[in-house]
C-alpha cells in the first residue's frame, strides 16, 4: 500500500521517476482517462469517509486540482471516465452495505469542483465503465449480474441482461468494449447490431454480449482461474488472470498468439492507444511492459511481495538491501530503485549489513544462523551460527590495517561475538543482566546500547562486554527508540513523551534533553558536526508513529529544536531512518514495512561530513528537500 503516485516514462525509462503526495492513507483505487489527461485516486476511509482526488498531467507531471470527499459511500469498488474526460462514475458501498452509482460532472474539475447529477442503488457493482457508443450510458457488472444505465434527470434507470444459469452464484469481474482507444463515437448507424461488450468471470470464462441486444452470444474458457481484467479494441482482446497468465486474443477467440507468465497474479492491465504495447500490473507489486509486436517483456518496478522488516545501505557501491519475512533479500541501485539482485533463502532474515569495502551483505537469521553472501555472484560463502537464538544486530568495525574489518555479532540471549575479517571467532562473552528491544551498534568509540525494559537502556564495551552506563528518559518516560548519532559520539533515547535525551557514548553522562514533536519516535538519526566540532545547530531527523518523517534545527545550548520540514511519505510508520552518502551527495532512506522513501539531502548539508565545517549564518542551515526515485 501506498500514499504517494508514481509518474514515469514506459518508453525509454531516461526520465527520473517522479512522486507526488496529497493522500493521507494508502490508495486503494486508481484510473486513468483514455486521453491521457486525467487520473482519478481513492484513499481508504478516514472517519468513514473514502476521499477521492483528481489529477491532471502536465509538462511537470501530475497538479492534484480537485479533492472531493465521497461522503455517501464508506468504500469504493470501482471509478471510471467517460471518454471525453467529461463524467466521472464512481461505485461503491454506502454504510448500510448498499450498493451504491455515482456520476459526477468534471465540466468544472480544472477549477476545483465536480457535481454529482445523478445517484442510484442497485445490485453489487464489482466494476463500471462509460459507454464508447452512447453519451452518459453505462455498464457494470458484479456478483450474479451485467447491466445496461443510463443517466436522466438525476437517476440512473438499468436494464440487467438475462444470465439463466449462466449467472448463478457467479462472480462477473470486469469488462470490456469492441472499441479502440480514443474511438468513441455517438454515431452508430448499420454497425450497432455488431457492438460487444466482453465480460469476464471469477472462474476464467469471458462472455460476449451484444451491446444493442442485450443477450448473451458467446461464452469462452479463457483461464484456469479468476479473470482480474480486461481490455479490448476493435483488432484484439487482452486479459489477465489469476493463473499469472497475460493472454492476447483475436476477438473470435479460437486461439489465443500471445501469452506472458508472471510470477504473481496479475491484477491490471492497460493497452497503449496504438495497441502495440500492455502495461501489466502484478500482485506482487511489479509493473511491467509487454510489447505485443516483439513479444519482450520489460520491468518497469519491482518491489517486495511480504513486509519489510530490515535494510542496509553501502555508501562505497551506493546500494540499498531490504530483507522481508517471506525470506526474499534484495539488492536496489540507488537512486533510481533499480532492483540489480535478489536471494531467495529458506529462513527468515532479521537484520543485515554491508561490508564496508567489498561486494559482500551479511544477513542474520531467526535460527541464529549468520550468512555472508558475495553480491556479484548471489553465492553464499560463509555460515556463522552463535546458538539459535536469533541475532538481533550486525557491524562491521574497522579495527586497524592489519586486523581488517571485524564482524560483531549480538544474539537476542545477550551473546556478544567478534569474528576477524577471515570470519573467525576472535573472541564471545555474556552481556551482563537482563534487555529487551533490539541493541544498537557503534564503532567509535566500540559501544552496544541496548534497551533494557522499557523506561531504561545499557551502554556496554564492545571489547570485553562490560556495562558503561545505565542511561534512562528523564521523568519516567517510557523509551520508543534508542540508536547512536551519525558519528557515534552520542547516544540518543526518543520517549513516548515526545522528548529526545542526549547522552555521550563514551561515558554515559547526560548531554541535553529537549521536546521536538507531537508523536513518540520510531527511529532517530541525529547528524551532529563532523570531527568532534562543536559548532552548531545539528540536524534532526525522526520517523514518528503519526507516519511522518521530520527534520529539524537541533540547537544544543539553548536545547531548541526548530522543525524545518514535514513529509508524510508512507502508508505505515517508518521504522527506519539509514544515511548514504555518495560523489557529493547525501542521501537518507527511510523504510517502513510495505515502503522505501530515498530523501536527498541539500547539497548545502556536505558540512556535516568534512573536516572543518564552513560559516553559516543561521538563516542558511541547510534543510533535506525529498526526490523520491
């Protein structure tokens, strides 16, 4: 699920992708118009109350000019346009669960308003769509039934096609007209007699039905199971299924001469008005382009088909990995999200880490086993297995140039392991007393934070496991997150109080406290100056339960904080807040369990990350400003 609209090319794929924001809640509903000109999006109930927006193109992409609350009805099972973009039709279900029919007037929807002329109960509506051949007529179809509207004098009279035995207990799908795209004609003189309209069903059956008789002519056995959409012009038919298969069809039917496998169920497809290409939409969140005069097949997005529970970033091969809890890791290029790897493994990831230098991705299991896997090659190397608890943080530290990179382990039992960069057990001790949550790592100075209960945390010694401090949210507060700071000297406790504690991770001792929001913190990433400078103010960045991502001014002196920039970017609280830096650039990915937002940093920010930081007066702190790609 998702609250933002992605707007990209399907030709080349030269352009950045672009996203634009307005919805509160995930989108649930999504149409185009025929011409191109308009999309029409629906946002689950807030308050019992489905809103529906209204978007034009542009030569900068998408402009939201129309935000319409669809009081009468509590959900929404389908939208159309007409073909001239001048109605809208939107089915749905009121509060009492009765199917519901609106037709809207677009006649105003560049200034901002649409009207509704005409609103009709009637039998359940699965999808609706406006006629090519007849202005304000319509036909839906749903559960045991097809009908023919048309829109007068502020009702929508139907005319339901007999089905007999065809329509019992059958779930009709989604239809389709014998029409091209842009097509339309009022006019239809000899050729009405010929009209179909193609209807598809939950067990793979299409049905053609004349559009002037109103009878059923034909019945096909098209898929093995549910058909999930249609569409159609006046050469072929293109239907998608349950069964992972995309099939294109002459309109008799005898044989379909092209067909496309997927990996998941396909639940849309569109066909471009020149008929030579189909967009194809799939359950596991992939789209694609089929090319119909080639037969290639070109992905356009991908993304993962379970929650995502963990991500690590490499600032040396500029990559994202996301692990999810069906067991699938993958590998992302950043910034444009180009999915470039990906592990299928038969356990469930926990955590995982990149090796600062080379192409490797260590990864934890919930057996306690650790596996390192060469990027470059997708093969596993090297097993780790600590006992069968399930590791719950992973880092590689940089000891010294002869010593390499070592790996440091921490299992949910409190075993604290290092491994040498051969991967061997260096050294393992018990941490001391008993935590909860998941610990946090640092490598300089070598410090593990771990949450023990939930009002309090632990900073333990790295090198021989013992307990530093004992560091707690002031007041009582309970503890909603815990991490270190960008370069580690600082730890950082986020309570549900909505108030940040600052503590110093060498030793412990209390820094500051400051509030800084309205809603307690999922994940913290404090960026303070680079090189042990004092200068200020740092920069804030918090994931809050409320779903939105902030940044802030953090004035250490006068323990201000001084809110920049709000974004509300994904459909669930983000649980994770990573920084990458790149040639000039610097980059935070925020990671929430069905999304992942790559937010780009001003360049003006560089500062936080070199030696000496430049004169700024305070008017020119530089704020993050957000691509999505």
């Amino acid at each position: 699920a998702s609250m933002s609209l992605s707007f990209s090319s399907i030709d080349d794929g030269k352009e950045p992708r672009r996203h634009f924001f307005g919805h509160t809640r995930p989108i649930e509903v999504l149409e185009g118009s025929d011409d191109g000109h308009w999309l029409a999006s629906v946002q689950g109930t807030v308050a019992g109350v489905p809103v529906l927006r209204l978007w034009r193109t542009t030569g900068r992409g998408l402009d939201c000019t129309t935000i319409q609350p669809l009081s009468a009805l509590c959900s929404v099972q389908s939208v159309a346009f007409d073909g001239a973009s001048r109605f809208l039709a939107v089915a749905g279900q009121d509060s009492r669960e009765r199917p519901n029919l609106l037709v809207f007037d677009m006649s105003r929807a560049k200034g901002g308003a649409i009207n509704l002329i005409a609103q009709q109960f009637g039998p359940d509506v699965t999808c609706v769509r406006f006629s090519p051949f007849e202005e304000l007529n319509l036909v839906s179809c749903g559960m045991e039934n097809i009908r023919f509207w048309r829109v007068k004098e502020k009702h929508i009279p139907g005319c339901l096609v007999p089905l007999g035995v065809l329509g019992r207990q059958t779930h009709f799908t989604c239809l389709g007209f014998e029409c091209r795209k842009r097509g339309h004609s009022f006019f239809l003189g000899e050729t009405a007699s010929k009209l179909r309209v193609f209807v598809s069903t939950s067990d793979g059956r299409l049905l053609q039905v004349g559009y002037q008789s109103r009878k059923v002519l034909s019945v096909h056995q098209l898929h093995s199971e549910a058909i999930t959409w249609i569409c159609a012009n006046d050469v072929f038919v293109v239907t998608a299924g349950c069964d992972h298969f995309v099939r294109v069809w002459p309109v008799d039917f005898h044989s379909f001469y092209l067909h496309s496998k997927h990996e998941s169920a396909v639940v849309g497809i569109d066909i471009t008005a020149d008929g030579r290409k189909v967009l194809c939409s799939n359950a596991d969140g992939s789209l694609g382009v089929l090319d119909v005069r080639s037969h290639q097949y070109k992905d356009i997005s991908r993304s993962h088909k379970a929650a995502i529970l963990q991500a690590a970033v490499s600032e040396s091969f500029q990559e994202v990995a996301t692990a999810a809890s069906d067991g699938s890791i993958k590998v992302w290029k950043l910034p444009h999200w180009e999915e470039v790897h990906e592990f299928l493994v038969d356990d469930q990831p926990q955590t995982l880490v990149f090796h600062p230098q080379s192409h490797w991705l260590a990864v934890s299991f919930l057996s306690g086993a650790v596996r390192i896997f060469d990027v470059e090659t997708q093969a596993q190397f090297r097993e780790l297995q600590l006992g069968r608890s399930p590791v719950l943080a992973l880092r590689f530290i940089g000891a010294d140039e002869l010593q390499g990179e070592q790996l440091v382990i921490c299992d949910a039992s409190g075993t604290l392991a290092i491994f040498d960069q051969a991967f061997n057990l260096l050294r393992s001790f018990q941490c001391p007393g008993s935590s909860s949550g998941k610990p946090s790592l640092n490598a300089e100075p070598q410090r593990l934070l771990w949450p023990a209960g939930s009002r309090s945390a632990v900073l333990l010694n790295l090198l021989d496991g013992r307990s530093v401090a004992m560091i707690s949210a002031s007041e009582g507060s309970k503890v909603s997150s815990s991490s270190f700071s960008w370069h580690g000297r600082y730890a950082v406790l986020g309570g549900e109080n909505k108030r940040i504690h600052v503590f110093e991770a060498e030793g412990g001792s209390h820094v500051f406290s400051c509030a800084w929001s309205s809603s307690p913190a999922c994940d913290l990433l404090l960026l303070e100056a680079a090189n042990g400078e004092q200068w200020q103010p740092w920069m804030l960045m918090v994931a809050s339960v409320d779903r939105l991502v902030r940044t802030s001014r953090l004035y250490i002196t006068s323990t201000e904080v001084g809110l920049e920039q709000t974004f509300a970017a994904h459909a669930t609280a983000s649980q994770q807040l990573l920084l990458c830096r790149g040639a000039g650039t610097a980059r935070c990915v925020s990671v929430s369990s069905s999304e992942l937002a790559c937010w780009e940093l001003s360049p003006r920010m560089a500062h936080f990350f070199e030696q000496k930081p430049p004169v700024l007066e305070v008017d020119e702190l530089p704020s993050a400003t957000m691509t999505l790609a």
